[in-house]
C-alpha cells in the first residue's frame, strides 16, 4: 500500500515537486508520482483518483500553477485529504494559484501550504500520517530537533564571523 | 436545439445569471439552465455538457465565485466555446474567481468577461452565434443603437439639468 | 481523548468558528475549544498545544485574523497538523491573514483553508481523521451524497421556476 | 474570405502574438495581422475593423499591454466577438491590462483570456468558428486527444526517471 | 469660448463629477458637459472632441470606471491635455479604471488624479488655465489660503475641545 | 523665462528622467532639472519651488520612488500645475509611488502619469503648455503623426515578415 | 515638558486618533495634538515640528490616510521618532496610506503601525518613552497582564458557553 | 549593557541585514546578534528575550520573510519597542512578510519599516535611543546633514553634467 500520491499537471512542475518526494523519502514514506491534468486529462485523472484511494492510499498531494484547478478538483473526487501547492510563475507568479487552490467552496477543502512550497507539503502529509504511527512521529520530533540544531549552528556562524571583525 | 447553456455551482449565483438569460431572451436565443457543480458533483456536470454537445448545443456559459473551476472544468470538456462569468463575492470580492478563470492553462482557453458581468456573458453568446445568422447580426446592430440612443436621451436630460441650474 | 482543538485569538472569532464546531458535531467528532493569543498569552498557548497533544489530540485548527500568527506559532510547537482559517476582517479583509497562515517558512507548514472557510477547516478535520475510521469515511462520503444532492434539487428549483416563466 | 483578424498596438507584441498565428495555421485557419493603435492610429484602426467585418471576417483577436484599451476600443466598433490578449510587461506585469480588457462596461464585452496567453487566443477563435464547420470541430477533438497524449507520454518520461532513481 | 470639456461615459457619473463642476464655478471657470461613451457612442465622442477642440476649448476632464477607456481614447484624438479621474465602483473598486487610465501608453499621456477625485481635477485644471490668468492665479491662491484657515479653524476647535474634556 | 521644472529625489532617477528632457528638447521646451529630496533637503526644495515659481516657471515634474512624497509636497508649495512621475522600483515594482503620488488628498492634485513614463510626463508638460503657443500646438500635432506613420510603417515591415512566411 | 505630539492631517482622523489618546491617558502620558496638514499647512506643521522638538517633545504620532504625506513629511524635519498610522479610508481603504508611510527612502525611517491602529501607535509611544521610566515600564507590564488576564476571562465565557450547549 | 539586539529567522538574512549594523557602528551603538527562529527555536529565541531584556537591552529589532511571525512574537514577549523588517523574497516579494509585521492585533504593535529597509531600521532605532542622549542627537543631526550635502553634491553633478551636453 502506497499512502502519499503526488499528482502535477506539468512534468514541468516536476524540478520543484522533487522537494516532496525527497522529503518523503527522508521521512521514509512510499509514494506514487502522476502527471495528469485537470483539463486535458480529466477522466484519466479521476481515474487515478478512485484507483489510488480503493488500493488503500491515505493522502493526495497536487501541484498546480497560473489557474492551478487540479487540486480542487481531485479534492472533488475523493474524501482523502488533499494538499495543495500554489506553484510560482506566470505573470501573477502563483498568487492566481493560490486563490485557486485555497478559495474552495464549501464543503470541499484543500489543505494548501505557501506559492511553490513543496517541501512543507510532504512534511504536512508526514504530519497527517504520523496520527497512528509511533515511529513516523519519532523521525518528525528528531527533524524538528535537525532544524533547530542547523539554526543554532548557523547562529554560531554568524557570532563567529561578527567576532573576528572586531 | 438549444444553443445556449448557462450552468452555475449554486443557485445563489441565479440571482445574478438572471441578467444573462434576460439579454438571451432580448436576443431571441434559447438556453437551458444546469445548477451543477465542478466538485460536489463533477461526474453530473460532466454528463449534462456532453449531452448538451450531443444535442448540439453551441456554446456553454458558466458562472462560478470563489476558486470558480466550473468553467475552466467544462472548458477541458468540450470544444464548444466556454464563456466565464467570474461572481463576485467573498473576501476577495471577486478578485480569486476572475484569476482562477481567466488564467487557464495553454491549450484550454474560457472566454472571461468581467466580475459579474452576467449581462455581457450574454451579449458575447449572442455575438458568437451571430456569425451566421444574419437576423442575430442586425438584432446585435440594433441593440448597439438602442445603447447609443439611451446615452444621448442621458446626455440631453443632463443638459437640460445644467441649463436649469443656470 | 479528544482529537480536535480548536483555538482562537480572540472571542469575537467565535461566531465564526462555530460552524466548524458544528460540522464537527455533524461528523460525531469530539473538540475542545481555547481562546488563547499568540502574543498576549503565548506560554498559555503553547502549554495547551503541549498538553493537547500529550492527551492523545490529533489536530488542531487555529483562526486568526490580521497578522495571525496563531495557526504558525502553534505549528511550531506541535507536529500534530495545524488547520489554519485566515480570518476575514480589517481593512485588508483578511488577505493579511491569508497570507501570515499561508507563506509558512521551509519546515513548519499550515494546511491553510479559505478566507473564513471555518466550515471546510472541521470537513479537512474529518478529512484527516478518517483516515483509519472506516466509519468516519462512510459519514463523509453521505456528506458528499448529502451536498449532491441538495445541488441537484436546487437545480430542480430553478427549472420549475424557469417553467412557469414560460 | 479571412475569419480571424489579429490586431496589435505595437509590432512587439508580434513576438508573442506568432504563437497565435502558428495555432490558427495548425487549425488551418486563414487570418490577416494588423500593427494599429488604439489611440495613435485610432480612425485607421476602426477603419480597418469596418472593412474587415465587411470583408466577411468572423472574429477579432485584440492584444494589448498596459492601458490595453485597443480589444475594448474594437470591440465598440464591431458587433464580431472580439478576443482580447493582456500583454504582460510594465510594472504591474499585465494585470493593469487584464483588468483593462477584461472589466468592460455593460453592453461591449471582450472575450478575455490569460495574460499572455496567445495561444489559448487563438484556440478560442477556432473554438468559436467551429460552430458550423465539423472538419475544424475534429481538428480541434484531434488536438485535444494530442494534447492527452502528450501529457501520458510525460507522465511516462516521469515514472521511468523515477524507476531508475530507485 | 468654453475653456474646460467635461465628458462621462454614464449619467451615473454626474453625481460624483457634479463636484468637478462646483469647482469650476468657484473659480468663474466656464465648463461644458457631455454624456458619451468610448465604446458605445465612440463617433459621437470624437466627434466632440474634435469640435471642443475647434472652438478653442483648452482642457478636458473625463471621467470613467471599470475598464475606463473614455480619458485615454479622448486623450488619442486631441492634443489638449486630458485631466482621467477614475471613478470608484465595481469589485476592483475603481483600481481597474486607475490602471486603465494612468498606465496609458509612451506617447499619449492622461494627468491621472486620484479614485473618485472629480474635486481635484477641477482644481488641477484651473492650475493649467491659470498659466497666463493673473486673476485666477490669484483665485488659486486664495483658495490655498482659505484651505488652510479652514484647517486651522478645525485645529482650533479640537483644541477646544481637548480643554473642556481636562 | 525657463517654463518646466524638473525635480528628482535621486540622481538615480536621472537616468529614466532623461527620456523627460529628451522629450523636452525635441519639442523646443526649456527647462532646468533639479535634485532635491521632500525628506532630506525639503527647505532647499521649498525654495527652489518657490524660486522657479517667482522666476515665471508655469509646471514642475517630479519624479519619485518608493513612498515618493516629492510630487504632493511641491504641489502642496505651489499654485502651479505639478506632473507627478511614479519610478519603478523596490519591492512594490512602483505601485507604492503611484498610490503615493495619485492618491492626493482633496485640494491639492497631482496630474499622475504612468509608473516610469518619463516619456509622458514631457510629452503632458508640452501639451499644457501648448495653450496659448500656437507653434508648440503644431509641434504636438506633427509629433502625433509621425507615430502614426511610424506604427503604420511597423505594420508594413510585419506585413513584409508575414507574406515571405507563405 | 510634553513627550508626546499626535498630528493628524485633517480632524475627521481626531475620531479615530482619540484611541490613542486615551490609551497615552491610560498610560499618564502627556501628550499634545495638532490638526495640520504636509500639503496644505506645511511651514505650519513645520514650524509646530521644530517647536516642539524644542521644547523638549520625545516622540510625535502622525496620522495620515490617502497619499498619507504627513508622517515622512514630519520624519523628515525631525530626528525624533516619528509613528505612522495609515489611516483606513478611499478606495483603497488605507493599503495606499500604508504604503505610502511604511515605504519611505533610505535615511529617513516611520515607524509604523498597522492600517486604522491608533491604539498600538499610543502604546508602542509609551514602549519607546519607558526606556528609561521604571514606573511607565511597570504600567506597560500591568498592561500586559490585564490583557492576559481579559483573554482568559474571555476563554472562561466560551468555554460556559460550550458547557451550557451539551 | 548592549542596548540593541538584532534578530534573524535565517542566517540568510545576514547579508540583507549588515545594512542594519553598518549604521549602528556609524552611531557608535552596541548591539548583539541572535540567529533564532519563531517556529523552530521559539524557546530558545523566548529565552533570548528575556535574557536580552534582564540585561538592559533598550529595543530589539527583528528580520523576518514570507509568513515572518519573528518580530511580532518578539513583540509579544517583552515590552522593549520591536522594530520589524520585512525581508523582500518569495513570490510575494515581501508584501507577506509587510502585511504581517505591520498588522499585529490591537495591544501588541511592532514598529515597521520599508520591504528590505535594514538600514532604515538601524536609524530609527538610533533615533528611540537617541531620547537622554545628546551625543548620540547630535550625531543623527550630523547625519541629517551629510545627507543633505550628498543630496547638493549629486545635484551639482547633474548640473554639470547638463552644462556639458548643451
């Protein structure tokens, strides 16, 4: 059983999504990849939908840019939660993708992290799976700790550097 | 056949597209009216647009507030042309579903008119079924006249009011 | 145990919020509620967040207007996932608050809903809940049949009131 | 007879505007180009649309940046759908000229798309004057089943690169 | 000889302008006004223009919402300085018709004042006639001082009232 | 008698304002540049204002960026017309200067133009001075026809691409 | 000797600005007001700038809504601290205030405080004042505990309220 | 007693934010710098706060992008006045981090300045310190001059250069 799927409309979204999958992979969480549109694909898309959901997966996350309907609209077609990824670009450079993907009606959430924050999205789908996984809770508690040990590493840093200018 | 459909994700939106048919109607230009909605119930929708196309119906019009993907859903469709009415509304006013409408993807363009231009919506349906239909096309003239007409009869109640003030 | 908790800077967001309390109670899940400010009273807050958490809680979601900081520093202190609901309000009507939840830096991300979305914020609950609740999956899918349906027999509505137009 | 004008303010925006005239030449769509201004060369713009409307065209595509007021000004001066492109560029990047072109008054609507979005301009116009011509209709069906195709075909490429990664 | 040209594209506008002319006659500023549409009565406009312009007029004032082209199509056909207020209305609230009013193109410029500021752009025309205008130079004058009177009476009152609340 | 101003707030400017005196120098308009802050050196600005306003100076220019207060102060010390000249730049891209330079309290206008449209602020300063000057009037009309002629001979040049094309 | 000056450029903001003087009064804060403008009494607010940093004035609050001048106008004849308070209003409903003040040139720094928060200028006044006053100090701590105190007194409403509900 | 605490979110902020110790060493202020984060390390930046306020720090200035909670956190936890810059980045380019340092609920202000103005920060933070410090005014008068004087001096280059074009 695969829980995380990863859906993008583009395979050009691609080089920004790998920060998901990678991740995925350091929180040791399998996934499946998709390229499939909203509008171009649309039938293949559900398609997928119905069929990563009935072979037991647990969360969907999806990437789309400029009018970015690909996460609404799998969040339309599933009770999985659905995570979505404003990307940046275009003349509004992802502010249209945002409205797109948080401004859902009623009834049919998206949970939408930052314009082209793709690594939040696979921490968040970490997050959401940890609920009943004992040791995936460990290895988020042991990330926080990471981060706030390479801060305080980069406060030293910097201390050290503004000491030798004196 | 029926040419025109106008569809709307709520009948809240009815209120507005009411100004739609109205100028449908002026236009002598049938249409049928779907609520239906691009996430509560997609395959619905989906159905009602191929057999609007199956019946030959010419164009679709569709209205949508908020993330407002019902047009750009309908729009991946059919290859009838899809004109967007962005509603307004919400905390944005408008502002999320005219982005999420007009900036669609390269190969599925909607046909955007202004936020609650419901009114325009039709007068663009009427435009496009014009082509060759001449009666539609003096229909079209004559309504342009009857526009500039009522800005002049303004203009002259205007005058009348500054000559009084004198 | 009680898995969600739903906190709120300040009183006045209640009459919001109170939707997605009632949604919760909809789906049978149990919340509690806090009013706790992530400025005035931010120890308070983060020793709830920690004592929600060692309780057994399993998500929070977190309203805030403005610069809304609520949702962020509580997602800080947790890896329980954080709902947050960008309040509308002010001058900007709430794009401050969208953007404060939302723009979450690399590590620490908000599954962020709509502006005033409190309705879908307790739906995303379920959402996630659901999870490993084949009953609390059964609730959400009649939920999903629940909206179609009202869509369809709103649209009923409209074509008896266009029939008689005639 | 030619259907489809392409009109521009200024021979920059031919740069962009070719993927416009390489769509209509795909669909086998005759058109003719035409450089004016909306405000420098206004009388030899609208002398232009009355001739091509006399002509027998079918439909205008407008782009413009900035102010963008040639697709509006046009669009006053024919009752042929007029399909307006914001040209991104400027400050403001082309949101002043999407809401310029999109945000018509009551009465003259300007069929809007993306900003920048050339291509969908002239799909839309082969959309539009398929109406009555099934060999264009299987052209564009045809276009569409291309454009699926590509897309499997990416998501192929995808799940090939990410076997190897593993 | 009229000096200043006040055009509309609605009656609905009258209101607001209706400041623009209390101006005027403030500074004994003869004016006329004229109800015209750049889009639905284009001929008629220019044709105003061109006879304002004929009979020594020496400024125009043109307000407009929405898409705003009225200023910028007027300013194309003279070259008499044009005054563009953009007026507040729609869901852009009158951003969309500052855009399309000050964003015009290199070459053919509108003096913008600000959203629903027909006061002001009486005043700024008074400041261009009174180039070789002693008298109204002198009125210009006394009006600035009469501004900061007033300014000082209202200083005054607040002081009073400040007092009586110790 | 020197008739323009031109005022910055930084040499910086100097270069986008070039286009200003450019314009100036091409329509036979004299003027003398000023760089003076409205924060830094606003007495030496006062003055310099009032200097050139004794002088018989009949409009001043000002170009600013960022909160760009340069513009209103000058027209808050002067009677005579100021064109206010929002500079592109910082984060804002220039929509804070326009704001800052549009949105001038009642009493006191600034004739806006676009952001960055040094170009028009010249050709704005030529045609208020062209009042009373009947041979700048006819440098403003001829300049008007050279850019007609010069987008008709860009059309040509198109015209020429598209026909080697077949 | 009064530390603190509150200018307001017109006394339609005194409703408003009365929030900051009650809470300087809460605070035992001497203050005094000043209804001036930067545009239409500005050797006035000049004059009152130097005199009352001459008389030993610590820090000046300055209000200002549209173009919002007068808080840079002010910074800039001073070297005290100068708050800013965009003031709510216009079509922009005070993000062009917020700009305009926030957004100043390099040199010359306003502190400033969200769109329409009279209250926080009052209080961040007595942060910056109690730097060296003990007592203040203390105050701004009692401050802080009765608002803490208040949240809780309002969580304790809620959660009777939710109590009497079951 | 160091009177100034600088802090970061980010170690990458660093180069952006020497601007800020720059101008603090050409006051002759002490100050420190802490590397620490509102979500990763809120304790550790807590303790930072309180350590920083026990030890007669004087005012804090904080740094922060995208969501940057940081200043108004900091805010939260101690009474010194909180300078707040919002770094420039992101697909917002700043206007989230502006958005929400500057609009903190009522009770807890942060004195913001400009998108990326480090060095604004810097002075103004010399100007609250500067209150019971004479050598310190003084040296800001000096600094109010030299500017003044590099303004002239850059007028004067601009003036020759215009003397050599003629």
């Amino acid at each position: 059983m695969i829980p995380v799927g990863v859906v993008m409309g583009s395979d050009s979204d691609f080089l920004v999504m790998e920060e998901t999958l990678n991740i995925l992979v350091y929180f040791d969480i399998l996934y499946e990849v998709k390229v499939s549109s909203a509008h171009r694909t649309l039938e293949r898309t559900l398609n997928w939908v119905r069929q990563f959901e009935d072979q037991g997966g647990k969360l969907i996350i999806a990437a789309a840019g400029l009018a970015a309907h690909l996460p609404g609209v799998i969040a339309g077609a599933t009770i999985l939660p659905v995570i979505g990824v404003p990307m940046r670009g275009g003349a509004l450079e992802g502010v249209d993708a945002l409205y797109s993907i948080v401004q859902m009606p009623p009834g049919i959430p998206v949970a939408t992290v930052g314009i082209g924050a793709a690594r939040n999205a696979g921490i968040l789908a970490a997050q959401i799976l940890a609920q009943d996984d004992q040791s995936l809770r460990q290895r988020l508690k042991n990330h926080r700790m990471k981060m706030a040990a390479e801060i305080e590493a980069k406060d030293g840093v910097i201390q050290d550097k503004l000491k030798k200018k004196l």
